[in-house]
C-alpha cells in the first residue's frame, strides 16, 4: 500500500536535454540554468491502481506524491502543491523562526524584486508560490493554472538554491510586528486564545519576543536562517493534486527538484515526536485583564484526548460536533439564556499518536459563568448516556456522503487527504473507505465512541473576566 521497496521497484534514468533560456522564460537566469544538472541520474515511480496517486523516490531524499483528477480539460484547472519537511531539531531562536520566511516571501526573487516577481505571477496564472513554517514541520505551498507548473518549479528551486531577502521587505515586516506586539493586549480574544495555546502546548506565541529581538533581524541572518531550514531536502515530500498531464509533470519534476543540491539535517529528534502520548493535563484557569469591561465573561472549554486518526474516528467526531452545535445553542442560548454567543468544533491532528480537541466557546455575564459552564457539561454527558436519533443520525450520513462524493473530484480535497495521510503515517487507499464507513455508522457506534472519548473530567476552562 504505497510503500517503496527499493528492491522491487525499478530505476528509471532521466537526463535533461539541452535547455535554451528562451524555453525557461525570464525568471531563471543563464546562470540559474546552469545549476540544473545534466547527467544520467534515476529515480523510482510507483503507480496505485485504486486511487490513481503515483509517487515517486528522486534523489537525495525527495519524494513527491501526485494526484492528477479526471478533467475534460486537463491542463486547464487548477493545482494546488505542498511541500513538507518535518524539522528535525528544536528551533533556537524564536524571532528568526517567525519571521525569517514571511520577510522571505515578501521579497523579491531571482532578479526580480517583490513588485516584478507578483507581476510574473498574475501574468503567467500563477496565485502564490510561498514558503510556511508550522514549528513542527516547514516547506513550501503554491496555487497555481495546471499550464504553470514549469515556472512555479522555478520558483521554487530558486528559493532552495538562492533565496532572496530584501531589505525593504526586512524593514516592512519588523515594522508590521513591532504595531502587533504594541497591540497584543487590545484584543480580550488574542488573550484568551493565547492562554489556551500556552496551557495546551507549551508555546508562548508572541509573549516571548520582544521590540528588541525584532531589531536584530537582518538581510544576513534572515537568508542563513532561512537556508538552513527550508532548503532541505532529506525527509521532504512535494504534494501535488488537481487536473494535469501526469507524464510531463513527471518530467519536470525530475529536471527541477532532481537538480536540487543535497542537504541534510542530521538530529535524533523529530517533529512528528512533539505530540504527548500521555493523558492530558485538566487546567482551571481564570485570567483577569483590565480590556475586559463590566460585568462580563468569556469562556472556553477543551476536551482533548489521544484517538487513531482514521476515516471513521473522523465522521464520528465531525457528527459528535454537528450534534453539539444544535444542543449547545439550545441549552445555552434558549433555555438558560444570557448567553451572548455560542460556539464548537472539534478537530484531530494527523499525527501519529493524534490528539483530539472538542472546544466550546462563549461570552455571558461573569457572574453566570459557572453556571453555564456546568449547563455545557451536561450536554456533553447526555451524548454519552443517549443514542443520537436516527432521524438526525440519516441526515449526517445524507449530508456527508453528498460532500464526500463532490470531495472526490477536488484538488482541496486531496491535497488535505494526502497530507493527512502522509502525517499520520497511513495508507492513501483509506481515502476512498469514507463512503462504505459513513453507510454502515450506527447510533450505537456513536454512543460508544461518546463513552470512550468525551469524558467532562478531562475538560480543561479558560475563562477571561474584569480585573477588579
């Protein structure tokens, strides 16, 4: 299932041909063609007959998975790509780590500076090409006409092999932050949202980066940063999916990321180790602020837990959080009254093992806070004593197999699908098993995923009242 055995799959050479500059187009120059490398060299193809995903084993530790959609006019839609490389060391400087690729991004490349190269961009159907940084894992995305492949690849190497910082763009960034850091207590959300990332992961978000550290951000330090954790190519895998021409895409995959110098990051840690394999920790916490006026409260609950990531403990916590929506706005907004808004969601993250969130947010008068909170809980423990009913249970089901079908032909889609796949280590057949899982869920598998999972023991408040 997708899995490279080097033994038995076989070496397939591939040689660039003589390459004229006119054929490239004016992004890469003489000199930047001369870097794609001319030699015999091989690499490995894998084609899954079930979901039509081929990958593909190039040098130095790349590989690249493809998804190519059935399309009357292929060529003519769009692609999404996403590179992902999981960091494989603890980053030691915070300021450079945030904002070492957005100065980056907003700079100009190749000979091109910020304005030229946006120009390019829009004139050849390209949306973005762009580098992001997760923490736990960085690499690069683009959106882009299936005819712009060629260049989008260009651009992307000339980031890999000499990436440009501008100084303006240092200067615009530094500013930019320097007016966030100035107003990161304005916002009683940007709080209560900070607390919660704190107490659920550790992170400190902006709290631990001053206007001083800004000031040592510069054209040097940026570039070395930057080359250091983004031009790897060990551990890295190029997602790619929408409608395209599967064999020249092939092709200019190996003459572009098969040219890509060798580089590696050798460490015993990795990012996908970062997620806790123990039970979470509860946390109680009231935080005071003088931005809160009045009589006035905002609250947040999470419940979180370890659960497999798979296709069914997914539809059964996307129905989980259908059902809550409907009975926390009812309860809390009907029923008990003095609730100003309302809101859930549940997520899980596709690592291996994978953390589940269930959050329920809303405001109402401090004084009614506990209260609410306790009137929340008891929602929750009623989906663990009932079966949801089967009337609601057939619209879910309805609703959901209408999306997936509509999903099946999506480039967003299967970008998500094999990126979540690729995280949490699972085949990419178990995409296409979403249709028979939904058909064959009943109310008791629900009740019992309810009864495994969402325990009002392990709900962590946060709430954010008046400093009186």
């Amino acid at each position: 299932e997708m899995i490279i055995k080097k033994q038995s799959i076989p070496l397939v050479p591939f040689v660039i041909k003589h390459i004229q500059q006119e054929d490239i187009g004016d992004l890469m120059t003489s000199k930047d063609l001369e870097k794609l490398k001319r030699e015999m060299r091989f690499y490995q193809q894998e084609d899954d007959d079930t979901t039509k995903i081929t990958r593909l084993n190039l040098p130095y530790g790349i590989q690249v998975v493809l998804k190519s959609l059935n399309s009357r006019n292929i060529g003519e839609g769009r692609v999404l790509l996403k590179s992902i490389h999981l960091n494989e060391k603890k980053n030691d400087n915070s300021t450079l780590d945030k904002y070492s690729h957005l100065i980056v991004s907003q700079s100009g490349l190749g000979s091109f500076n910020n304005s030229k190269k946006k120009q390019f961009f829009s004139a050849n159907g390209i949306k973005n090409v762009y580098p992001y940084d997760f923490g736990t894992d960085s690499g690069f995305g683009a959106s882009f006409d299936s005819r712009a492949f060629e260049k989008v690849l260009q651009a992307i190497f000339l980031y890999y092999t000499d990436p440009r910082v501008d100084s303006s763009a240092v200067r615009e960034v530094v500013a930019s932050a320097k007016q966030e850091l100035l107003s990161h207590n304005e916002s009683s959300s940007r709080i209560l949202s900070d607390t919660l990332e704190y107490y659920t992961t550790g992170k400190k978000n902006d709290l631990n980066i001053s206007v001083k550290d800004l000031d040592t951000l510069s054209v040097r330090s940026v570039r070395n940063y930057f080359i250091e954790k983004f031009a790897v190519t060990s551990n890295t895998t190029f997602i790619i999916a929408g409608s395209f021409n599967l064999p020249e895409y092939i092709a200019l995959i190996n003459k572009y990321l098969g040219s890509l110098p060798k580089r590696e990051i050798l460490s015993s840690q990795t990012g996908a180790e970062s997620i806790v394999k123990r039970s979470p920790k509860v946390q109680n916490i009231v935080v005071k602020s003088d931005k809160i006026k009045g009589d006035s409260g905002e609250v947040r609950l999470r419940l979180e837990g370890v659960l497999d990531f798979s296709p069914a403990n997914k539809i059964m916590l996307d129905i989980i959080n259908g059902y809550l929506e409907i009975q926390m706005f009812e309860r809390l907004r009907v029923v008990e009254k003095g609730v100003y808004s309302v809101s859930t969601s549940a997520s899980i993250l596709p690592n291996s093992p994978s953390k589940f969130f269930v959050d329920i947010a809303f405001s109402c008068a401090a004084s009614n806070v506990n209260r609410l909170i306790n009137a929340a809980k008891e929602e929750i423990e009623k989906v663990r004593e009932f079966e949801l009913s089967s009337d609601f249970l057939m619209r879910c089901k309805l609703q959901l197999t209408s999306s997936y079908q509509q999903n099946l032909t999506s480039e967003f889609f299967w970008i998500e699908s094999m990126e979540n796949q690729l995280r949490s280590n699972r085949s990419y057949k178990e995409v296409l098993s979403e249709a028979k899982i939904i058909d064959q869920l009943s109310s008791s598998d629900l009740l019992e995923f309810a009864k495994a999972n969402l325990d009002t023991r392990n709900m962590s408040q946060y709430v954010l009242s008046a400093n009186k």
